[in-house]
C-alpha cells in the first residue's frame, strides 16, 4: 500500500481562499514600514548554525531544543533560520551597511522552530521583521512601537492588543541582576519546576516568565531587576515611557517581562492579546546594542521587533476581516458572449490596471454562476449576454448593496470604476 504523503507535521499549506487574507495583510505591513522610510532587505532561509548559536544564546531554549539543524554534503552544520534579527545582523556586517550608518531594514519570510504545534504555534511560521541600526536615543525606542501601533491600527486590531513593557537596562546592570537572582532562586532550587531548573544555571532570567504557579510564588520574593539599574538605565527607559505615553498608546510596564533572547537589553516591549489562549504575543521586540559588535562587526546600536503573521491572521479572522478577493466578476452567458466577451474584459483590464477582474469561464447557468461571483468576495458583477454583446452594453449589479441594476457602455463602465 503506498504510503500517504501528507505536510510535515506543524507545517501548512495555506489554500487559495485564504491567501487574499494573507496578501493583504502583507500590503499592510509593506505599506506601514515603507511609510516611516524602511527599505527591505531578503536574506537566505538557511544559514550557518554558529550564526543562531552565537547570537540568540547556546542556552536558550530556541538553541538547545528548537532548531533545525543538518550537516550539508561537504559536513557543514546549517540551520534553518528560528528568527531574522541574527540573518539581518550578518548581512549588515558582510555587506558594510552598519558601521557608521543609520539603517532603518524589514524583511517578510519564514522562519522555521521544532516546538509542540499548537493553535497560532507552528513549526514553519511566518514573521515581519523590523530592524533600526545607528541609533541609541529613546526616540528610535518610541518610533518603532508607535509604528507596530500604527500596524494594528491599520488592520483594525487596536482594540485587541495591549503594550507591555520593560527594561533590561545595560549588559553590565542584567549581569550583575543575574548573578542575584541565582542566589537567590538555587535557595529553592528543589521546589522550582523542571524547566526553570535546568534553565538556572544557564539562562536564569527566563525563570521570571515562568507561567507554574509554585514558581511563581517563589519570584515574588525574589530581588528586582529596576534595584539593578544605574541612573543612566532607569533616564533612559523614564524617556522611552514618557515618549510612548505622549503618542497616547496605552502601555503597562511589566516588572518580569524578559524576553527569550540573550542578545537583547534595555527596552523590550511586547504586544498581548487575550483572544488566542496561551499564545498571547502577536508582536515583540527590543533593543539589543550588543549584538552587531558579538557576531564580528563594529559596536553599533540597534532594536527591533517581529510580528507573527499566523497570529495576526487568526486574529482578523475572529473579527470577520472581509478581504476582496476580486473587485469585479464577470457573468458570460450565451456562446456569443463568450466568444465576443474574453476581448470586451482584456480591454477593461487594460484601461482599469488596478482592477481585479475574475471571467466566469467555468460554464454553467445564471444561478449558479452568481454563486461563483458571491463566492470571489467581489463587490460588482458584469453581466455580458447575447443580448447585451448585440445591444452594445454591460449590465453593472451592486453584490453587497441593495442597488438597482445598471446598463452602461464599456467607456461608461470604464469611467464608472476610475472613479470608484
């Protein structure tokens, strides 16, 4: 019996009726970073597995448990990339675009974690990144959640999304935390749960975002990380806050808000959202000043954040998001019609270029080709018979408003849409 070919696990097809979601939603996205001055960059899906290990920290979870790593035919270790900020990092320093540079870069694609499929947790998931170079004052901080606002905004999803945030302060102030926080939690090393166990020693402050709640328990205790901070830290981040409140976005500093990543320090923000059940982050970030000068590069700042395209798509999809699979569907009846019709909409195709136009070309009677046309999510339908081809016009019906029905001309028609 032959065996049944299916898609990995955790890794999915994305069908024709959900693209127009997803196409849109990139639009937006492109539109949004695009506006603020960020120009593109495409770096490769499979990189070398030092890159991630260097990077993102050979004690985090993403390192030690999540990657796809292989050896390629000449026994090189590659991996398949978890996360964009170390690819883009690398491809500004092989590439001479950070040293003594502003960089504004974002980037669309894949990225690629083994973790235990969930809803809105896939083992190849698409992200929108964007990364800021060459700048180390708050304001930068403050732009770029204002601009991950501005995107929610724009996909009508403000309302579902809160700003939490935090700082880490410098490398020097988390170092010194760290070595406290240790102390202070291997008192209480047996009663912790098994992964902050293993993560004490290697990567401690992930502890904090521990969700059992014995371990919880324990950390309300624990010494604070802003008791760490020096005077710089604490102005920098008072700035940071400060700056995001006059641009009336609703905020919450929260003490134990971490991040994952070793590389990140200072500012780190999170967008949440209640509507996904466990993975509440859609978006998230922060600064990581280190890291350009870590990978082989020269000291740079740097902060960035990514936005989990599945997340956002279920999301919309929750609140009915009607994305427009077409603008006009055409209804061909009669074989004149179809014989005279197909050159009639190349010529609406060649006056309205911005117009999605679907022809009806499958056959079938009246009914069940405006069933088709309902079925594409356009908004009007052209309807070309025998008798409108012999009269010389098009009749125009409204699909989603109670309109009465028109017959126009082909200039009229034409005329009609450059004005809609």
């Amino acid at each position: 019996m032959a065996i049944k070919l299916q898609a990995i696990r955790g890794m999915h097809d994305v069908l024709p009726e959900q693209t127009p979601t997803w196409q849109w939603l990139e639009n937006q996205c492109r539109a949004v970073v695009q506006s603020y001055a960020y120009r593109e960059i495409r770096m490769p899906i499979v990189e070398a597995t030092e890159l991630f290990a260097r990077s993102i920290g050979e004690a985090t979870d993403i390192v030690e448990k999540e990657m796809y790593t292989f050896e390629d035919r000449n026994g090189d270790s590659l991996t398949l990339r978890p996360e964009g900020t170390a690819s883009c990092v690398r491809a500004g320093i092989e590439n001479g675009l950070l040293h003594n540079q502003i960089q504004r870069l974002w980037y669309i694609g894949p990225m690629f974690r083994h973790e235990r499929p969930q809803k809105g947790r896939y083992r190849q998931f698409y992200q929108l990144g964007v990364e800021a170079y060459g700048m180390a004052t708050p304001e930068i901080e403050a732009e770029l959640i204002y601009l991950s606002w501005r995107l929610f905004q724009r996909l009508d999803l403000s309302d579902d999304v809160k700003l939490q945030i935090n700082t880490l302060g410098s490398y020097e102030s988390r170092a010194k935390y760290r070595d406290e926080l240790v102390n202070y939690l291997s008192k209480f090393k047996n009663e912790l749960d098994e992964d902050s166990q293993r993560r004490l020693q290697t990567n401690p402050l992930r502890i904090l975002d521990s969700k059992d709640s014995k371990t919880r328990e324990i950390l309300q205790n624990a010494p604070k990380l802003s008791d760490f901070l020096s005077d710089e830290d604490k102005a920098h981040f008072a700035k940071v806050v400060d700056l995001v409140k006059k641009l009336s976005i609703p905020c919450t500093v929260n003490p134990l808000l971490v991040r994952g990543l070793d590389y990140y320090c200072h500012t780190v923000f999170e967008w949440v959202t209640d509507s996904l059940g466990a993975q509440g982050t859609v978006c998230a970030g922060g600064r990581y000043d280190g890291l350009v000068e870590q990978l082989g590069g020269q000291a740079t700042p740097a902060i960035g954040f990514a936005a989990g395209l599945e997340r956002l798509v279920l999301l919309m999809n929750q609140k009915q998001t009607r994305i427009q699979n077409a603008d006009i569907f055409v209804v061909l009846m009669g074989e004149r019609a179809l014989a005279e019709g197909l050159p009639l909409v190349e010529k609406l195709r060649d006056a309205l270029p911005n117009c999605v136009i679907e022809n009806s070309l499958g056959g079938g009677g009246f009914k069940n080709q405006f069933k088709r046309a309902d079925k594409s999510g356009a908004r009007y339908a052209l309807i070309i018979g025998d008798d409108e081809i012999a009269a010389q016009k098009i009749a125009l019906k409204n699909l989603r408003e109670e309109a009465e029905q028109k017959w126009m001309t082909v200039e009229e028609i034409i005329c009609f849409f450059e004005k809609s």
